[in-house]
C-alpha cells in the first residue's frame, strides 16, 4: 500500500523532469551548432530569403528559428493556459515572449539563451523537490509485506495492508517490525536507525513503543498493533515529505509573487508603446513595435528567475553528496537564521561503534578470561559484544573453537551462559549481583570507571572490568570549530556522565 501510493504522481513528475532537460538540450544543442556556424562558416548561407521574416536564410537561422518558434510557443501555451485557468500571469508567458520578440529583432543567440536557461531552472526546480521525496521514500523498501498475527495461541501469515489495529503480533529475532505498537511480552534490543538515526539499537521491554520498519536484533516480541499501515511512523515521515515539496523558499515564493505584477505591468507597457504612443508621437507604427519587443526583451527577469532554483538545486545536490536530506528549498534558506545547533553524541560525533579501551584486572589477565568472554558475546548482536569480539580478534585468541551451551541474554544487562563447563557472565553489575558473583577483585575498577563498564564472570568469580568507549569522528572537533567561527552556538545530547 505504501509503496503504490503516489506512483501515479510519480510517473507525472518524471514526465515532467524529462519533458524540461530535454527542452534544455534541444535549446543547448541549438546554440552550441547554430553559434559555432555563425561562428566559424558565417552561419552557411543558403541562398534565398525566408518569407514572412524577409531575412538571409542560412543553416543557423534556420535552426535557431525552428528551435525558438517551437519552443517558445509551447512555453508560451503554459503560460496562456495559466492565465484562463488560474486567471494570472506567469513568469512563463513573459519568457516566451520575451524569446519570441527576440528572435523576430534578429537577437537569435540571446532568444535561445533565455529559452535554454529557463528550461533548465525549470528542471533544477523539479529535480530539487524530487530528490528528497525519493529518498525519504525508500524508507518503505525496509517494511515487510506480511506479518505473523497470533490469536489464542495459533499463528497466521497475514498482508501488512490487511492487519488492524488491536490484533497481536509476532516478531522474531532479526525480522523487522511490521507495523508500529507496543511490546505485551518479551525483551530485546531493537535497531531504530531507519526512523530516528540513532545508531545503537534500543533496549525494548513489555509497554515500550516501537515502530515500523525497525529491525528486531535478539529476542521475541510480541507486539499490539496500535494503526494500519498508513498510520505508521515511517508513512508519516514519507507523506510529510511529499507535502514539504509544496512549501518553496520565500525568495522562491517572491518570484511567483513577482511575477503576478511584473509580468502584467511589463505585457501592459509593450503594449502601449506599440499601440498608443504612436498615436501620440505621430511616429512609425514598426518603429514603436520594435521598441515594445526591445522592451520586452530587456525587461525580461531571466537572471532572477533562474538563479534562484539553480542556487537551491546547487545545495541541495551539494548536501546530498554528503548524506544530507533537505526536504525542501525553504528548509535551505531557514539554515540562514540558525542560531544554535544541537548535536546527537552517538553515531553523529562519534562513529557509533564502541571500541575496548581497557581490561582492567588485579593480576596479571588470563588470555581465557577475554576468550570466554568472547565466545559467549558471539551469540549477541549488541554493539559491546562486536566490541569484546573485535578485542579478543585483534590478540588472536581462538574463541570460535570453544563450546558453548545454555546462552541466555538479558536485554539491558549482559549475556550468560556456559564456556567449556565454565559458567560465564559477562555483563553490568547488576546483572553480577543476580548470579551472585564476587566482584570484590574489580569493583573498585568498575565503580571509578568514567566511560561505559561492562564486568566478566567466570564460575562466579569477577575476574575483569572491560572499558568500552566511543571513538570521536576525525571530522567531528573541525567541524564544531567551523560552526563557532560562524557564530553558531553549539551543544551536544547525551547520557554519559559529565567527566567522561
């Protein structure tokens, strides 16, 4: 359902995208032949006068007049077209006219120039609201097509679209979440990235929010589905997209304002001059006429209308590249008026992987306690285990060769399990205290610890406190320092402590 919805539109606008970069290429086609042959071969004189324009013809003229007549008509249409439906002049009418008039004054590189221009501004503006509405849109490429319904104890495959609120469902680990609501049973962690960028994956017990799209890491959840699929938070997110195409910059907005007035204004004096001012003056009719059409032409806003939506299009492509989503062309000139930006700390100035800074023990650490350690986090998904996993990889301990049985892992505590025989916990202090381990050897590393502590069990004795910690991004100081320089406030989110 998410993914049909707007398809129609879709084709309508790629219809459109196509329709302007290829009146920009035949109009660049046309200035680039046309000019190099007024250029280097006096345009290729043909011999004979081209009737009603009583004008040389040669191959350039011919192919300017061809690609202006046709063209500029056409943009013209548009504009009439706005002018009987919506009962208002566009910027469009005066541009046809202005290329038109051009033309007819023997300007043909000038008439081209204003078509060419203006088709591809049209093109920028198209691109503009289209690039963000299809990336936002692939969010719905992560929602399932069916979930598993449960209902007194059986299971049923059932389509996404067909599921209601009220019914229950039934995610396993690794699946994703079909539709938003809340967990009734079960714990794990869930990857929440798609929806809110948060890098590591959350915690989510009985009573918790989760949403579509989000990835299930361990455990199994069963889950009270609390709207249809399109009352999810990703359809939100999608549809407010779409509609934020609507919302144009005010300078953006200025032009179309602008265009009300001037346009009317400038056709309305051309018109008096080719009409009334002959009467006046008692001069030549084709005099004024050529001097209305003079007119037209220099009052023509080509560079206004054009920079604007190739200024925003350079800024948003710009951003794109650096995997910035901007919804629109007011959203870039908003960033204008910014004052104080607030920064998430996981996953935005640090790279959202923790690393092992330490492993602190009494006495010498025994290679098997880290190897332990390990093999048990092997069956874990959690960022802290790929970190203990990666430490133990790095001092080449053959944790994988190892037995290990009755893994149990507790969302928000740590892992437990067995290691050849051995019992292994690997996990906060509270999770120590359950099973009743002796921490005393490392509870004075783990309590003074500043950055995030995770203990090591074996056989219920405490043999070691594992320092994790987050690694800066490289660009991460540079980038803040920038922002100062700017006078931009700066502030960070986060839940560490504040020494660490």
């Amino acid at each position: 359902m998410l993914r049909g919805k707007g398809k129609e539109s879709e084709e309508f606008e790629a219809e459109r995208k196509e329709k302007w970069i290829l009146l920009a290429t035949i109009m660049g086609f046309t200035i680039i032949v046309a000019g190099s042959l007024d250029l280097l071969a006096q345009g290729i004189p043909l011999g004979f006068i081209i009737p009603i324009l009583n004008k040389p013809a040669s191959v350039s003229t011919i192919i300017y007049h061809i690609s202006i007549i046709v063209i500029g008509i056409y943009i013209g249409f548009i504009g009439l077209r706005e002018l009987f439906v919506e009962k208002r002049f566009s910027v469009e009418f005066l541009m046809a006219v202005a290329a038109l008039g051009a033309t007819y004054l023997d300007y043909l590189f000038e008439g081209a120039t204003v078509l060419f221009l203006y088709s591809l501004s049209e093109y920028f503006e198209d691109y503009i609201e289209d690039r963000a509405r299809k990336t936002v849109e692939k969010l719905s490429e992560f929602m399932p097509e069916e979930a598993i319904v449960t209902d007194n104890g059986s299971e049923k495959t059932m389509k996404v679209s067909e599921v209601q609120p009220g019914m229950m469902l039934l995610v396993k680990s690794g699946e994703r979440i079909p539709l938003d609501g809340f967990v009734i049973n079960g714990a794990s962690y869930v990857d929440q990235s798609l929806v809110t960028g948060e890098s590591n994956p959350i915690q989510k017990n009985a009573g918790d929010k989760v949403y579509a799209g989000t990835l299930n890491l361990s455990g199994i959840l069963n889950i009270d589905v609390t709207g249809t699929i399109g009352d999810t938070l990703v359809s939100r997110i999608v549809k407010l997209v779409i509609e934020s195409r609507k919302r144009k910059a005010s300078i953006e907005g200025l032009v179309d304002r602008f265009a009300r007035f001037y346009v009317p204004i400038i056709i309305g004096l051309a018109a008096f001059t080719s009409i009334v001012v002959p009467i006046i003056v008692r001069g030549s009719v084709d005099i004024w006429i050529y001097r209305s059409l003079m007119l037209l032409v220099i009052a023509c806003p080509s560079a206004f209308v054009i920079s604007v939506p190739a200024t925003i299009f350079t800024a948003v492509t710009f951003a794109a590249r650096k995997g910035v989503v901007i919804k629109g062309g007011i959203y870039v000139e908003k960033m204008a008026k910014v004052k104080t930006i607030t920064f998430d700390k996981t996953g935005t100035l640090t790279l959202g992987m923790p690393v092992v800074h330490e492993v602190q023990s009494v006495s010498e650490l025994d290679p098997k306690i880290l190897q332990y350690a390990a093999a048990l986090e092997r069956f874990s998904n959690h960022p802290t285990a790929q970190a203990i996993i990666r430490r133990a990889a790095e001092q080449g301990l053959a944790f994988d060769k190892l037995d290990v049985r009755d893994v149990e892992e507790i969302p928000g505590k740590g892992i437990v399990g067995f290691v050849n025989d051995a019992h292994v916990v690997v996990g906060n202090m509270e999770l120590m205290q359950k099973y009743e381990c002796n921490c005393e050897k490392i509870m004075r590393f783990y309590e003074v610890e500043r950055h995030t502590a995770v203990c090591i069990s074996v056989n219920k004795v405490g043999e070691a406190s594992v320092c994790l910690m987050d690694s800066v991004r490289k660009d991460a100081a540079d980038a803040v320092e920038a922002l100062k320089r700017a006078g931009i406030k700066t502030a960070m989110l986060t839940g560490d402590k504040r020494d660490s």
